[in-house]
C-alpha cells in the first residue's frame, strides 16, 4: 500500500502518515510505502508513479467538500484535478484500488469521484465529519490491523476506524454510487415529458446529418433500447469490463433489461 502525507512542513503538525507507516511497519515490515509530499504537484507525482505500490492508496491531508490541501493555504487540489491519476492507477488494478481518504474536515466531497470515463476506485473509504489528527490515527490503525492480518471486510474494517476513534467512518463501493446515480437518472429520462425532449433533440440532430425522415423515424423506434445500449457501454468502459470481463462478476448490469422495467412501469415497453 502507499500511504501519501501532504502536510504543512510546520511545528508542531502531526506527522499521521509516516506514524501510520511506523506502526504498520512493526505488524509487517515492509507491507507500507510512504511519501511525504510538499506540493501538490508532489502528490499527484507519487500517485501517478505508485502502480507497483499495490492496490491501496492512503491519503493524509486536510480536506473539505471542493478538494484537499497541506493547512498551509498556499494550495489547493480540487476533486477534479485529482480524479485522472485516481482513474490511471486504478485502471492499472483492474478496477481494485481502495482508497482511504483521511482528510481532516471528512470526505463528502470525495464523491464527486464518481464520475467517468473510468472508475476512480473500486471503494473510497473516510470520515464522515471533522476528526483530530490522533483520531485519524488510530481509525487507521483499526482499518489496516485485519487487513495486514489477510482477512478483511470492508464495512467490518470501517466499523472498526469508528469504534476505534469515536468517529464514524464510511465505505462508499463505487458500484453502489454508480447504479443509484445511473438508475435514477434513467427514471427520470423516462418521464413522458423528458423521454419526448430527447427524441425531439435525437431527430433534429439526424435530420440535420442529412438522415431522411423515414430513416431518421426507423432509427428513433427503438429510442429507448438505443440508449439503454450507449449506457451499458458507458457503464462497462467504467468498470473495465472492456479490459478486464471477469470484472463482469462484480460489475455486471443488464442496462438493457432494466430500461424494458423502467418502461413497464411508466406506461410502455419496448
């Protein structure tokens, strides 16, 4: 794993990741990289560059719901200058980087993650409201013991950081985000009003491409499975299965089969 510590270089700032490092580094030498970073130019460099660190990536900084930063105030990563690197070394994992944001002001911010073209993670783990830096710590600690140990469950080890340090810690599958955010955009496409919106906007632009109209009416006939498609497309570029299909016995969607259910409901299917 690779622990990342971008914290001001001043008196008196807890060091929480290299004191995370030293106390993994007596349960299991070895089992932990750490970097200490004094940009965040520094930080995405070590990101970047960690695929052969493993499929864990630590993160020690402070934080709030725009991005993350060292308490200096003299920088500032946003969530969307830190999602390609995510992406990238999440991609180099097949679609299984865990990523434990200990930012000190919690991590709702960090699901602005989840967006494409690939997943930023298979799971994002972190507090769910401000904590102290020995806080941070020993939730750490609570979260790597059963996982240096070989034996580990996600919600299990998030449990433990919260019994650990009073605080609670949640674990956020990128799946589970992913098909809440997908489903009810597809729910709300499918209102009378709204799927009419689309189609009208589709034949415009088929018309002005130079379709005929009857060509542009058998095209638009299958509307509904048509987008279910370029979904089901975009869904499986997220979770790799284009690289990866065994990726599909974790990830895999039916978009196609949800839309015909979604129609079903509403009034028509397809």
């Amino acid at each position: 794993m690779l622990i990342v510590e971008w914290l001001q270089d001043e008196l008196g700032e807890p060091r929480t990741g290299l004191r995370l490092h030293a106390y993994l580094e007596v349960i299991k030498p070895g089992w932990s990289t750490y970097v200490r970073c004094a940009t965040k130019a520094d930080l995405l460099a070590a990101i970047d560059s960690a695929a052969s660190t493993g499929k864990i990536l630590h993160i020690e900084s402070h934080g709030n719901d725009e991005g993350i930063d060292d308490g200096s105030g003299n920088e500032f990563l946003s969530w969307d200058e830190l999602t390609p690197v995510l992406q990238s070394l999440n991609e180099a994992s097949g679609c299984n980087l865990l990523v434990f944001m200990a930012a000190c002001a919690g991590f709702a911010g960090i699901l602005a993650l989840a967006q494409g073209p690939r997943a930023p993670a298979v799971a994002l783990v972190g507090p769910a409201v401000k904590l102290s830096a020995y806080e941070s710590v020993e939730a750490a600690k609570a979260f790597y013991r059963p996982l240096v140990g070989g034996t580990a469950h996600l919600q299990a080890m998030a449990d433990a950081s919260t019994w650990e340090s009073g605080v609670l810690f949640e674990p956020e599958p990128i799946a589970i985000l992913a098909w809440e955010s997908w489903v009810q955009k597809m729910i709300i496409d499918a209102r009378q009003a709204n799927r009419q919106a689309r189609i009208e906007r589709s034949r415009d632009r088929l018309m002005k491409a130079g379709y005929s109209k009857s060509k542009t009416d058998a095209l638009l006939s299958s509307f509904d499975e048509s987008e279910a498609h370029v979904a089901q497309l975009a869904w499986d570029r997220f979770f790799m299965l284009d690289k990866h299909p065994s990726n599909a016995s974790r990830f895999g969607v039916d978009f196609v089969e949800i839309a015909r259910k979604i129609a079903a409901f509403y009034y028509r299917g397809f």
